[in-house]
C-alpha cells in the first residue's frame, strides 16, 4: 500500500468523482486503491460504496487512504442502486466507475480527460479494459448490441498488441471502467435498480443513447479487469442476471418500429439460450430467468411507456448503432477472435482475415 504522504489530498471541488464498488473485496480493493491514488490527473474525489461487506475490506480504508470517503451500507444492495447512490453523493462533473477487480493504469484518468477535451460531442466513455490475469487479451473496447436484445464486448480475447484500436463510437461501456457525465447518468435515472447487477451497463447505454448521448471508446485509457470476481465466470447468478435483464431491457428500450421488426430476433435468441444452458448443465438459472423476465413485463412495459416518450433521437438512428447479423450472437460475435488466432496457426491469408474483420464489425 501506498503511505498517507504518497496519496492525494481532499478535493474541495473535484472535476471527477471515482466510485468504486465494493462487496468482499478483501483481495482485490487494496490494489485498486493504490492504483487510483498514482493517476497522473489528480482532479478527483474517491467514493467507495461497500456493499455491506463481512471480510473487513473497508475497515482500514481511511487509515491507508486518507480522503477516499467510504460509504458503509447495511445490506446488500447490488451493483445498480449502490452505483446510483454514488452518483447522487458525487460532486464532480463527471462520474467514474471502477469495479473493485479493476486496476487502472496511472494515466487512465489523464487520457479519458484529453477525450472529453478533443471530443466533446461525446458524453460517455469506455475504457479499454485488459484481462488481469493475462494482459496480452482484452476484455472489452466497448460494447455491442445486437437487434436480438443480445450484447457482447467488443475484441473480447483478442491479442492486444496485434489488435488495431481506435478511437471510435461503441453502443455503450462497460461500467466496470467507465466515464459518465454526471447529468446525463442522472437525467436518464441512472442504472435501472431492479437489474441488481448484470447487463445494466448495457441497458443505461441504450437510455442515454435515445437521450441523444453517445459513447466514445478510448483505446489509451487502460484498465485491467480479473472480472467475475463477485459471482463467478457463467455461474448461475451470472446466467440468470443476465439473461432476465436483457428482456426487460430490450421491451424498454427498442423504440418505435424497430420493436416490432427486431421482436423475432428477440425470441429466437431467448430459445436458443434457453437450449444452450439447459443443455450446459444450467437449466434452473436459465428458466428461472426466463419465467421471472415473463413475470417483470408489466414494469418493464410501464418503464417503456416514460422512456419512449421522452427519447429525442430517431429509430434509424439507434437501428445504425447496432449490430444486425444474425449469426453474430452464436458464432462471430463471441468468438471472432478465436477464429483469426485459429486462422494465423493454420496460415490463413490475409484475405480471409480481413472478412472475419468486417463480419465483427458489422
């Protein structure tokens, strides 16, 4: 740990507020925390939300930190209501989330910041988030969404010194390492609370995105991610979380016509999952999401209601944000990069690579 001396002092008034959940993180917070206490833009207020933790990971925040406020909550609250909570207490322009497995590089803040400057028709950001356990993979430049109600991250295993990254607009962030600006997370009302955790990022992207706020993915804003810390990788939890959310989301969410034209691709996915991890030994997370996804329509019908009533941008406007092969949820989409690395083993020609390249993007 760093000592008192190394650490930044109190901001009176912070341009960006990093909040930082954490449930249980004994093993992961200390180094997040060292890791926000060396960026090399210090315009910041810590808040660290503790999730009613029992393995004392908060308790000598203060001691080690000085200035990071913690927030001791009583219960459990998920990851959506303790984030918003956090972005009610945030007093700076620009709301940053990190996970408590999430390691920023020093100069993470600093190059989100020159994004904002140079781009300031963009009101959210992406980091590009590396796996922690091996950083020559990435784990998300920004999110896809697919007509089908489906989204996935963006490179998700590609080598990252051999992968070309950009500077481009991506549906939406990953919230594990994210910037928001704090009006636009509040005006749309933030994380949807009844998400608890899981694809709730996604579903905040697609609001602010009919709010007219677009995502901007910043390839030199690093962050290295161990993910899953919480639930486990495809747990039950995890497969339930996600695959009730993304119901609600896409019935409150898919605007006007485009509801009813990508309603198809809907359905078909939530049958095929439904197959998959029935047959992948996760039959009662995968129809316990469904019956209970079947159950929240009414709320999700009546949030619809508010949401498209207020949205600001066209249907032909959300439909070009995302992505419409179909095949791209089960075959490219998930595992592109796994091909291209199978592809250069076998000595594919660049050609066939350059295909598999605009079929991930598409």
């Amino acid at each position: 740990m760093n000592s008192s001396q190394e650490l930044h002092p109190i901001v009176a008034s912070p341009l960006v507020s990093i909040i930082v959940l954490n449930w249980n993180g004994e093993k992961y917070l200390p180094r997040c925390l060292d890791a926000i206490a060396k960026q090399t833009f210090t315009d910041y207020e810590v808040i660290i939300i503790d999730n009613a933790s029992t393995d004392h990971s908060v308790d000598h925040v203060e001691q080690h930190w000085p200035g990071f406020q913690v927030v001791r909550l009583d219960e459990n609250l998920g990851f959506a209501i303790a984030n918003n909570l956090g972005a009610k207490i945030a007093r700076g322009n620009w709301v940053a989330l990190l996970n408590n497995d999430a390691y920023p590089r020093p100069e993470w803040l600093e190059n989100m910041m020159k994004a904002i400057q140079n781009y300031p028709m963009y009101s959210f950001f992406a980091s590009c988030i590396l796996q922690a356990d091996d950083p020559d993979l990435i784990e998300n430049a920004g999110d896809i969404y697919h007509i089908s109600g489906l989204a996935w991250p963006r490179r998700r295993n590609a080598i990252y010194n051999e992968t070309p990254l950009e500077t481009d607009e991506v549906f939406s962030a990953c919230a594990a390492a994210a910037l928001y600006k704090r009006e636009a997370f509040l005006q749309v009302g933030g994380f949807n609370e009844k998400f608890f955790s899981h694809h709730e990022d996604v579903d905040l992207g697609f609001r602010l995105r009919l709010q007219g706020y677009r995502c901007l993915f910043v390839p030199e804003a690093v962050v290295l991610h161990v993910g899953s810390a919480s639930f486990g990788f495809q747990s039950d939890k995890v497969v339930y979380q996600v695959n009730r959310n993304l119901v609600w989301s896409f019935v409150s969410n898919m605007p006007g016509w485009l509801f009813w034209k990508y309603l198809p691709a809907h359905i078909i996915s939530n049958l095929i999952f439904l197959l998959y991890y029935t047959f992948r030994h996760r039959a009662s997370a995968i129809w316990r999401a469904k019956f209970d996804a079947l159950r929240g329509l009414p709320a999700a019908i009546e949030a619809r209601k508010l949401i498209q009533k207020n949205r600001k941008v066209k249907d032909a406007e959300i439909s070009q944000a995302m992505d419409h092969n179909w095949l791209n949820p089960y075959t490219l989409g998930n595992n592109a990069e796994r091909i291209r690395r199978l592809g250069r083993a076998l000595g594919l020609d660049p050609q066939h690579e350059a295909r598999l390249n605009q079929q991930d993007e598409r």
